[in-house]
C-alpha cells in the first residue's frame, strides 16, 4: 500500500491540481476558484514536480522545499520574461504547466518504489534522544 | 498470565488466562474520552469561541495600546485557551505531531489572521505601495529603476503581477489582506526543519514553534518582499543545517595531511579547505599555561561536531545545493537586506567550519555583488548616502532605531514601545538561560550560537529607515527561540514535573499577552477603512494624470495606482513643524509651491490617527489646519465621507 501511494499520490495530485489549473486559466477564466486553484498550482507543483526526483525522506521536507522551488521558480521565469521584454504570462504559466504535467508522468515511470530509509547518526550527548 | 498446575502429584500442567478485550463501546468511549480527543476538543472549542466572538469586536474602541483595546475578553480567553491546551499537549509521553499541528495551525490564524477577517480593506499604507509596483508592471510590462528603490530589486513585485494576473485578479488589494497569515503558514515547514536539526527532542522543537509565534510581534510579515524572503532564508539555513554539516577529523590526523609547508602544498590543500567535509577538532590541552589551556579548551569546544546529520548521497548533495543556489539567485534581486543576512549567516557557519563546502558564502557574495553592479547602478548612484552614510554612527542608529521610538508620540503609543523592547529582551534572556542550560548539560550548539549572533554587528553598518534593529530580531527569532525553549526542556523524560508545566503556561500566556499589545500596538494608525480607501479611489478618479497629491500626514493607502503618473507630497515629511503649529500660511505656501497644472489635498482618518499616535499631535491639530485651509477660499471640496476628504487646490490664476 505504502508503495502503491508513494507512486500513485503525488503524481495524481499533480496531474489533477495542474489540469484544474489549465482549465481554470483557459477554459473558464471567469470562474470563481480560478484564484484558489491557479495558485495552489503555482504554489506548490512546479517544485514538486521536480522536488520528488531527490527521493527525500520526510514528507513535510519533501512538501516545504516543493514550495520554496515553486516560488523561486515562478519568480525566475517570470523575471526572465519581463527583462526580455516578452511580458506574457500566459506563455509563463503555459511552460510551468508543461513542467508539472512532465514531472508528473516522469514520477510515474521512475519512482516505483520509496526511497530507503537512511539513519540519522549522532553522537548524542547524556539526555539527548 | 501462565501458571503452573499438576494434573497428577507429579506432572506439571498448563493453563492460561486469556485477557478480555473491551467491548465496542469501551473501545468507543475511550477514544472519545482519551488525552488526545479532549486536546482536539479543546483546540477546535477554542477556535469556534474566538469565531463566535469575531462579530462583536468593534473598531472604533481601538486606542492608543492598539487593537487589544477592542478585543472582547471571549477573544482573548479563546486564544488563551489553545495556548494552554498546546502546553498540556505537550507534556503528554508520547507527543503526537497532528494534534500539535493542528492547534499551531489554528493559533496562527487567529493571532495572524484575525486583522483580515475584521478588517474591510488591507491593513498598512505600504501594501498600498506595493499595489501600486505590482500594477505597473501588470500595465507596462517592465521595472523602472528611476522610479523608486524597489524597483531595483523586483523579483517579488514581478512575482506578485505574475501571480495577481494568472489568478485573474486586477490588484493584489483582493488577497494581500491574507499575507501575514499565508506568510507565518510558510514560516512553518523550514522552522520544523531547522530546529529538527539542532535537537531530536520533540518537545523542544513544538515549543519552540509556539515561542516563535507568540514572539513574532514584528509584523514584517505584510505582504511585502521582506515577509516572503525571509522564507527562503529559512528554507537556505534549514537545508544547510539539515545536510550540509560538517564532520569531525582528530588534530593529528589533520596535521599529516597538511603535510610540508611548501606554497604548492598549501595552494593544494586551500582546494582541498574549500571543498572539504571535515573539520579539523582541537584536542583539548592538558598541559601548559592556563591562558593557553583555556583556549584550547574553549577551540575544543567551537570545533565539536554536531551530533545531528543526515548523510545524503553525493548526487542528492549536488542537487540539494543546486535547488539552494536557485533559490538564493531569486532572493538577491527581490530584497536588498535579506540576501545580506543570508550571506552573513552562511559565511559565519562556513568560517567557523560548521558547514560545507566552504566555497557557498564566496558564490552566494558574488551572486549578490554581482546584481548590486549591474542593476542597481541606477538606485545606487543618487542614494549612496543613505548606504553607506550612517555605517559606523552606532549612537545615530541606535536613537533611530530605538530611542526616538520609546520618547515619541503619545502616552499609549510609548507604552507600546516600551513593551516592544521589554518583549525582545526577554526572549533574549530566555534564550541566554537556555543557552546556559545547554552548555551545563554538554551540548555543543555552535551553529545556533552562530546564527543567533552574526548578524547582530550589522547594526553598526545602516540604520535601514530605523528598522534595523527589528530585522536583525527577526532573523535570529528562529534560534533564540531554540535556546528559550530549551530553557524548560534540557534532558528527555516521560513525565515533565508540574512545576515546569505550570512555569511554561505562566510563559507562554504572559508571552501571548505581550504578543497582543506589540504587534497590534499601531493598530489606530494601520488599520484602514473602507470608507478611506474609498476617498483615495474618488481621489484617482478626479485627478488627472501628472497630478500633484498632497496629505497633511504619512498613512494613507494612496499609490496604489498609476504610481509613476503622480507626484506624491507629504507636508508632516517637510515641514513637520507647520503640521504640529496647525500654520495654515505655512502649509498653503507648501501646496502652492508644488507648480502643477493640478493639485489636490487629501485628509484620512489614518492621518489623524498617526499624527497623534506616532508624533503626539492631536487630531483636533489636524482638523483645525483643514478647517483654516479651507477658509482661505482655495480648496473646493470635491469628494467627502466620514473618514476621506478630498479638496482640489484653486490655483489663483
């Protein structure tokens, strides 16, 4: 079970919150989640789409470190975008689209099994856990 | 339960007791009626009381001490209540981390969300500011350095339009009210992280994120590119503390391998210094001088390893530090001070051999130089002054910085200040005890101690607008935190005494009292209205483009717009004294002077407000400076409602 999830659920939530976001931002522009979802988008599945690839241990890291490199990502492209004088973000959400919808399969076909638990060593001094 | 029994006088026989298991129901009303049920009762009660209290909180009883003074006593036990309920969670034997996650959750909405929920428009003249940098790039599609400091360092304002236009909203008005809340949410993954890398004990590391935000009184955390990078900084530290340690080699060992003096040798082996993953440990003197022993002993104990590491292989290390440098490549061009704090930090650990490689803080300085040269030239060339010219003048910054704070504005407004400070050396203090408490015990908490102090000395090199100081608490918030919370927990046991029980809850509701008072201590003058906001669009509305705009006061949530189409003037900002006079000759000599085609003259209720609060002048000061303009016959009222007036100036022809 723990396999089948660690392979199956990020990339579905991926796949889902990224198709939820094109939608969103192209198909039905007007609707009224269309915030809530391009952002949850933005904020969370460019990074992860790549974060997973590391094959970290803890979930909370996995997810805090996705965000982080969502952000900066979204931040870079953009920039990147602007200084270019190609200011369209739609092309910029468009290739944060390809990102995530590529990240996600790509997690599928390679990640099959969870990584495996590494040991955190010390030294502990007298009282430390 | 086995016994023995004979069957025959000599045979031994066997019978056991088999346990009952509980029924259903028992099963049932333990779980309902176990520590935990009743803690997530608690916390979700909790939570539904400061709900219910919400709608009979009235604006209009904030003072001078800020939006306590409005708060109903429902709010404050309901959130007194989740702190102690977090307490008592946490001296359960067996802590359980989505019982504990789900009251800091909570808490952090009602302390960090509670203005967004009350409040009908954004809070702080800033963010209005910040509208504005992020509607024009949205309408032209480019940054103009000319135009303001930020725009010098834009990659949060970049961000936000990018973000603000995908989601479909027009202004970041519509959401930016939430930032604080969304921010302290952020806050919580990278502090998880670091402080799991400087203890394995949890008890430390949950309170250590309640200190944080009873603590977090600051409020930087506005939508602002300082509130947002300081993520990344969290997020740079975490992964370096978590990954990036340093191991320990024996001095001897590390001596053979320096091998001969020849400069060949020691060019080799600087390579070899800035890549390596040891450290070289003093071995702790038992001879000599006592000079020379004390030394060594205190060398012996900066060079101790970390006990915690979390081994990687070399491929996950390469792109843990690739993701890093990425991250760190948004940071420098988003915020001129945070890169600087990042930069101090990583050097102090790197220098200190806390980390590796050793080559990160020469990159990173670089990275930062390296946007500093090249696009910010334009910001840099007129301002050099503000830079560079109050490094060194500790007297000038501290006054800015603290002084001026504490002994100006009103009698509440200096109440607050005072709290401010008095807030800040207690965690300080805290955190010094706990850091006692540690080194009695034999802990070697280097890095902490690094980060907690490397920073500080920038106080001496800018006063930063006279927020220096708040910064630097802000960054070493997360490892004086550490140490404090190390204060009451030191070794691991099963059961905490109740005195310690007891003192911590004392702590932790004195600490969210305090919290109460210092970060909404300005409320009066930051919370801004609708009706306010709504003078500053019939303002925007009336005013043609190249317009001069002219406030009595600082505070209003103006520039939210068309920021390069108008010029701005704040008469308190010139001649503050003629504010303070109510000089109506004086002022209209001001607005006169502006030599526009058009000028217009708005007073807020946040103007008022801040005047009296912030500088002590009343607000009768204020209303008798419009009344007396406005019977010089020049100004024609063209917009007004409870809170906003807006007058165009009659230019004599």
């Amino acid at each position: 079970m723990h396999t089948f999830l660690y392979r199956w659920l990020w990339p579905a939530l991926l796949l889902l919150l990224s198709l939820a976001a094109l939608w969103a931002t192209f198909i039905m522009p007007d609707t009224l989640v269309r915030p809530a979802l391009v952002m949850a988008f933005l904020f969370i599945c460019p990074g992860i789409a790549l974060m997973r690839f590391l094959r970290l241990q803890e979930w909370y890291v996995e997810l805090t470190l996705g965000v982080a490199l969502s952000l900066a990502l979204d931040g870079i492209l953009a920039t990147i975008f602007l200084y270019a004088h190609i200011w369209w973000p739609s092309v910029i959400i468009g290739i944060l689209f390809a990102v995530s919808l590529v990240g996600a399969c790509a997690q599928i076909l390679l990640l099959r099994t969870p990584p495996t638990v590494v040991v955190v060593t010390e030294s502990a001094p007298a009282g430390e856990v | 339960m086995e016994e023995i029994s004979d069957m025959s006088p000599s045979a031994p026989t066997l019978s056991l007791e088999v346990e009952e298991k509980p029924s259903r129901s028992m099963r049932v009303l333990r779980a309902i009626f176990s520590p935990e049920a009743l803690s997530v009762l608690l916390a979700v009660g909790a939570f539904a009381l400061w709900l219910y209290a919400l709608p009979s909180i009235n604006l209009n009883n904030i003072s001078d001490l800020g939006l306590v003074t409005a708060l109903t006593p429902l709010t404050i036990s309901a959130l007194a209540i989740i702190v102690v309920s977090y307490v008592i969670a946490l001296q359960r034997p067996q802590l359980r981390a989505p019982l504990l996650l789900l009251h800091l959750v909570l808490l952090i909405f009602m302390l960090y969300g509670v203005t967004a929920v009350l409040e009908a428009v954004p809070r702080f003249s800033t963010v209005y500011r910040h509208a504005g940098f992020t509607e024009y790039i949205m309408r032209t599609g480019s940054v103009d350095p000319n135009l303001d400091a930020y725009f010098s360092w834009p990659g949060f304002f970049i961000l936000s339009a990018f973000v603000t236009q995908s989601a479909g909203y027009h202004t970041i008005l519509s959401y930016a009210a939430w930032a604080p809340f969304a921010f302290n949410i952020l806050y919580l993954g990278p502090l998880f992280m670091t402080l799991s890398s400087l203890t394995r004990y949890k008890r430390i590391i949950w309170l250590g994120l309640l200190l944080f935000y009873l603590t977090n009184w600051i409020a930087q955390d506005y939508f602002s590119p300082q509130g947002f990078d300081f993520f990344f900084y969290l997020v740079i530290i975490a992964m370096l503390l978590k990954w990036f340690k340093t191991t320990a080699v024996p001095m001897y060992a590390a001596q053979t391998q320096a091998g001969a003096g020849s400069w060949r040798t020691r060019l080799a082996h600087m390579g070899d210094f800035l890549t390596r993953k040891q450290i070289t440990a003093v071995e702790p003197a038992t001879q000599g001088r006592s000079l020379n022993r004390a030394v060594r002993s205190i060398l012996y104990w900066a060079t101790a390893p970390d006990t915690l590491v979390t081994p990687a292989p070399a491929r996950q290390r390469a792109a843990l530090l690739t993701i890093l440098l990425v991250m760190f490549a948004f940071v420098i061009y988003s915020h001129p001070l945070t890169p600087v704090f990042v930069c101090v930090s990583v050097l102090a650990l790197a220098i200190c051999g806390r980390i590796y490689p050793r080559w990160l803080p020469i990159v990173m300085v670089l990275m930062m130089l390296g946007w500093i040269y090249f696009m910010t030239r334009a910001f840099l060339a007129g301002h050099m002054y503000m830079v560079v010219g109050s490094f060194g003048h500790l007297f000038n910054i501290v006054s800015v910085n603290v002084t001026n704070r504490v002994s100006q504005g009103s009698p509440g407004h200096i109440v607050i200040a005072n709290l401010r400070v008095a807030m800040t050396l207690t965690l300080w203090g805290m955190a010094v005890l706990g850091a006692f408490r540690r080194l009695r015990v034999g802990f070697h908490d280097i890095s902490p101690m690094l980060l907690a102090v490397a920073i500080m000395p920038l106080i001496v090199t800018q006063d930063y607008g006279g927020e220096m100081l708040l910064r630097i608490y802000l960054f070493t918030q997360p490892f004086m935190v550490f140490f404090a919370a190390s204060l009451f927990y030191v070794k691991v046991t099963r059961k905490v005494p109740y005195l310690t029980i007891a003192a911590l809850a004392l702590v932790c509701l004195v600490l969210l009292s305090g919290f109460l008072f210092t970060r909404y201590g300005n409320e009066r003058m930051d919370y801004k209205t609708a009706a306010e906001f709504a003078g500053v669009q019939a303002l925007y509305h009336a005013a043609p483009r190249g317009s001069a705009l002219v406030a009595l006061w600082s505070d209003t949530p103006w520039q939210y717009k068309d920021y390069e189409q108008y010029d701005i003037y704040v008469v308190g900002n010139q001649i503050p004294d003629a504010v303070a006079n109510a000089d109506v000759n004086a002022v209209l000599t001001y607005v006169r002077t502006r030599y526009h085609t058009h000028t217009y003259l708005i007073f807020t209720r946040s103007q008022n407000a801040s005047a009296e609060v912030a500088a002590g002048i009343s607000a009768a000061t204020l209303n008798t400076l419009e009344t007396g303009l406005v019977a010089t016959g020049q100004f024609k009222l063209i917009y007004a409602n409870a809170d906003a007036q807006v007058y165009e100036y009659m230019r004599a022809s």
